[in-house]
C-alpha cells in the first residue's frame, strides 16, 4: 500500500514481535493519567509512537491501546483460540495461518501413558499476564490516536457488521476452524468488492448509488 502512496489503518496482532516489543517498552507507564481517554463511555489508555516502516522508513504512527475492563475478555477470547489450536495438533489437521501459534504456544510430546501433550502453559501464561488487554493500529494516516480507533471502529468493524448482516452470518454457523477460515476468506473477498463499488459510487459521474450497492 505505501509504494502506490494508499492510506492505511489496520490492526496488528499482538502476537507480532515488533508489537511486542512496543507493549513491553510502554506496559509500566501507558496507565499514567496523560495517557488517559475516553471514546463513547469507553476507557482508554493510549501511547502513540512515531514508527518508520518498510525499506524505505516511511512515516507510521502506532497506537497502543490499553482497556483494562477488556482484558478479560481478552483472555477468555484467547483461551478459545488456543483451544481450536490444540484441537487441530491433536488431530492432525494443521492450518497452515496458524503455524505461527502452533510454533509459540505449544510443545508437542508423545508419552506413552498420557498420549499427546501439546500446551506450553508457561509461554501461555506469560502471554496472558503480558499482553491481554492490549492492542495496536498502525497507519500512515492519523496522529491522534482516539480519532484513529473512532475511523477504524467505523470504517472496518461497521462494514464488517453491515457484510455479516447482509450475508446472514450474525452467527458462523460452523463446525471446524477450516470452515471458519474458508468462510471469513469468502468475507474478506467480498468485502474488497463492497468497498470497490462505494468509491466507484462516491464519483461525481456515477450513475448508481450506494444504497444500490447495498441492496444486493
């Protein structure tokens, strides 16, 4: 995206070194009361950090966040993930998008009596206690990092919802993470279609509408 000059703000995966990396340097001060904020009732801490990216050091903020009432649920959402993890090693169906948390979180070992024992618990906990709440968008767009979660929660988490809704997937009727996989790739795909077609339809000579586009 930063070679043809696109704006961007994505999240980043906490699982990410670098991001990591970001939290660790920040964990004992992004409490302190200049970092405080709310957005929509919501608490918030934030630390916003310059951060050159790709060959070429272009210019990118990262925002960290941190939701002390989230990291619960942080950590319940954490413990399914690891859960269908353990489910595939231990039957056998690798995903080739998970490798990276097969590779961090467990320890594969045979023993006779017990079978196959694949958590790390320790590498598990320490995650937990380290990173649950936490979470960073990166952009080259966007200083100001509460304005930056408000046009990331409306731009990507509304559309998300609108595809959901539109498709009828309000619930992933699903049964294997390869389905869930196979599924949110179909989303995805679908979702660079609906956003091609709205700033088609945002051009003056534009003979259809977004509310067209929407209706299919």
């Amino acid at each position: 995206m930063y070679p043809n000059f696109h704006k961007f703000t994505l999240a980043v995966p906490n699982r990410c070194k670098w991001v990591q990396q970001i939290i660790d340097e920040n964990r004992d001060t992004i409490q302190n009361p200049e970092g405080y904020r709310k957005l929509d009732g919501e608490i918030l801490y934030v630390h916003t950090k310059l951060h050159p990216w790709g060959k070429e050091r272009r210019r990118c903020y990262v925002h960290l966040y941190y939701n002390a009432h989230a990291a619960a649920a942080a950590v319940d959402g954490f413990t399914e993930e690891l859960l269908t993890y353990k489910e595939e090693l231990e039957r056998g169906q690798i995903i080739s998008g998970h490798e990276d948390a097969y590779k961090t979180f467990f320890t594969i070992k045979e023993t006779p009596v017990r079978g196959r024992k694949v958590l790390n618990n320790e590498v598990i906990e320490k995650y937990r206690n380290r990173y649950a709440g936490f979470f960073v968008i990166l952009t080259n767009d966007i200083k100001d990092p509460v304005e930056t979660l408000r046009v990331y929660r409306n731009k990507d988490e509304k559309c998300f919802d609108n595809l959901k809704n539109q498709l009828d997937m309000k619930r992933l009727r699903i049964h294997s993470s390869a389905s869930m996989d196979g599924r949110l790739f179909v989303q995805f795909i679908a979702l660079i279609f609906m956003s091609a077609l709205r700033k088609r339809c945002a051009k003056p000579d534009s003979s259809t509408n977004t509310r067209f586009v929407n209706s299919y």
